[in-house]
C-alpha cells in the first residue's frame, strides 16, 4: 500500500523534475519514511540517477504498466535507506503504443501501484517531459502533483496547458487529485527575467507556490554522475538545502507532519 502518491510533472524538457523528484525524494527518506520512486520517463534519468545500471535491471515500469511482473517484483532497493526505485529504460517508450490496446489504459499506475505487497509512505513519480500516457498515467495515479518550472518567458504558456491536463484528469479519471505546489528550479534572483517572471506567477498561483525557489547550484548537476542524490552527497550547499526544505513543505501539505 502506498499511503500519498505525487507526480512530478512539467511536459516542457529540462526544468528540474528529475532532479527534484530525486531530492526531495532522498530528503523525506532521510526523515525515516519509506519512498519509493517510480522512473516514468523512458529516459531513465532516476534510475542512473540513483547509480543503477540499465543493463543489470529486469523488471521495470514497462512491465509494471503493462502487467507482465509482480508489481513488488519491479521495486529495488537502493544504496539510500528508506529510498527504493521502480527503474525505467528506453523501452518504456513503447508502452506508449501498448497502452493504447488496452481497457482503462489510464489506470495502469494505479492499478500497479495498489497491487505492491509492501508499504510506502509515499510514491513519488518522475514524469516524462510530454502530455503522454505516461504521464496522464502517473496523474491518475496521484493524490497530488508537484510542478517544477524554471523562471523563463514561456513558463507561463506550458503551466496553463499543464493545468488544463491536470483538470481533465482529475474530471475523468481521478477526483482526487489536486496540484500540491508549483517549485521553482535553477532560480537565479540576479536576473531580471526571473524576478518578473516569478512575480507573475505569484499573482495567478500564489497559493501554490513553495515558499523557497531552489537556486542554480552545480552540487545538483554533478550528483547524479556519483549516482547519489545531492541532499545526501553535500548537505550543506544552498540548491540541496533549499530541496530539504521543500521536502519538509511536502510533509506539511500532505499532513504527515503538524501543520498541513
Ligand atoms: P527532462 O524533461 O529531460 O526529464 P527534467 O525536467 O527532469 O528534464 P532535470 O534533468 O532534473 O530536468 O534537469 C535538467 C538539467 O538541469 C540537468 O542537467 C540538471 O542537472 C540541471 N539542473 C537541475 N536543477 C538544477 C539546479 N538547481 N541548478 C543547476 N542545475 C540544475
Ligand atoms: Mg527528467
């Protein structure tokens, strides 16, 4: 059982989902609940992420979605405690087609998710940088969605196209769903740009907003390639502090912690 699933979902590419959805992930293991990351992108960014070689995995998410494994089967530990993965490769991308075969095609997540054995606190789903199945799957699946985004002239445009999925999915598939925050990436509050452009969301979706923008830090790009989230490999550079607090807000939102 899964107590509180959340997608991390943004269809424009390279806004930090990934490096998000890994970090706070590690921070709130870190706080002793159990996580379980699912990698719902075929590029597969979490699990080498995480320093899990692609070549060595045998079940997935592909199997897992489309049913071809024990879904407590496709999970992994990890070299974090408290942290495990669902791992994804390239071949994610022909599930795609596969799904569309199939009957409540849409609800293949879920069904994946309520079929494990084990118990998580949460479920935290990497989303691919499209509008796809897998992606309507991963929000179908989720009690809340966290939308990263950077502080760029056409963030605005893809967050309403964004919104719009988000309340079609939630009409025809999953009433329970809901946006738990919009987290701001690679913020830089020396640019002009950013300023207004974070200005600009705050007056549409304030309510939303986490209260602290994660900074530009190179700590958060170079973490992956020792296959560790950064919360862990350096603890005290601002980008992975800013994530620790943004995993505490999590906490809180979701009510697992006083004050949600
Ligand atoms: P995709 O849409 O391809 O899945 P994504 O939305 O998952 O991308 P990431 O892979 O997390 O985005 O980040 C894109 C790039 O930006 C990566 O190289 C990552 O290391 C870098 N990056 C993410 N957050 C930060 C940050 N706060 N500071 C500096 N670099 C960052
Ligand atoms: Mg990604």
């Amino acid at each position: 059982m899964v107590r509180y699933t959340a997608a991390f979902a943004n269809q424009k590419g390279g806004v930090g989902k990934t490096t998000s959805c890994i970090n706070i992930a590690a921070a709130v293991a870190a706080k002793g609940y159990r996580v379980l990351l699912v990698d719902c992108d075929p590029q597969g960014n979490t699990t080498s992420g995480l320093g899990i070689s692609k070549k060595e995995v045998r079940h997935t998410t592909y199997e897992g979605l489309l049913g071809e494994a024990v879904p407590q089967d496709c999970v992994l530990t990890t070299g974090v405690e408290n942290l495990f993965l669902v791992p994804s490769t390239i071949q994610l991308a022909g599930a795609e087609f596969e799904l569309i075969d199939m009957e409540k095609r849409e609800g293949q997540m879920r069904r994946f998710l309520d079929g494990l054995t084990e118990d998580y606190d949460f479920a935290m789903i990497d989303c691919p940088p499209s509008l796809s199945m897998l992606t309507v799957n991963a929000l179908t699946a989720s009690d809340g969605v966290i939308i990263p985004m950077q502080c760029e002239y056409y963030a605005l445009e893809g967050l309403s196209q964004l919104m719009l999925t988000i309340r079609k999915v939630k009409q025809l598939y999953n009433s329970r769903l809901s946006v738990l925050g919009i987290l701001i990436t690679m913020y830089n509050g020396r640019l002009n740009l950013s300023v207004q452009v974070l200005d600009e969301i705050k007056k549409y979706y304030a309510d939303k907003l986490f209260p602290e923008p994660i900074p530009r830090s190179v700590k958060l790009t170079e973490a992956p390639s020792y296959g560790v989230p950064a919360v862990l490999y350096d603890k005290y550079n601002k980008g992975t502090q800013a994530y620790g607090k943004a995993a505490e807000e999590i906490l809180r939102r979701t009510g697992f912690t006083a004050g949600g």
